[in-house]
C-alpha cells in the first residue's frame, strides 16, 4: 500500500492530485489589538481556502456579479 498526498476542495470536496490543479483563497480581516494587552501588535485572522479549477471559475464569476451590483466601486477581478 502506498500513501498519495492530494488536495480537498473546500467548496465541492473534490480531490485534486496535482499542486498546479490547486486554486487558493486567502482572507484577512482587518488588523486589530486585543484588549487588555498593553503594547501588543496588532493581530490578522487568516483564512486560507482551496479550491479545484471549476470552483474557483464559480467564485470568480461571483465576485464579478458582486462588482458590477456594486457599480464598479470593487476592482481587479480577474478570470
Ligand atoms: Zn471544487
């Protein structure tokens, strides 16, 4: 038996065995301190997401209907 190491959509749970096949997604919130803690840097939460070609064509077709509902104010959406 041997072991492969493949990807997990996030979106469709689909398995994906190739690196190159692998589209991901990276969110971050807006920087902030935690209360209490005099001095502290200021904190990022990250939330990165794969996803196989087909989703990621899916979330790119629905950030452009987003842009255009929003009258263009967002940019840079790209296929
Ligand atoms: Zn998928």
């Amino acid at each position: 038996m041997s072991v492969v190491k493949v990807w997990k959509c996030d979106s469709c749970g689909k398995l994906i065995e190739k690196k190159s096949d692998v589209y991901v997604l990276n969110m971050k919130s807006l920087p902030f301190k935690i209360l209490g803690d005099p001095g502290a840097e200021d904190e990022i939460n990250v939330i990165e997401l794969h996803f196989c070609q087909e989703c990621a064509k899916n979330i790119v077709e629905s950030l452009k209907r987003i842009e255009s509902t929003l009258g263009g104010r967002v940019c840079n959406v790209s296929a």
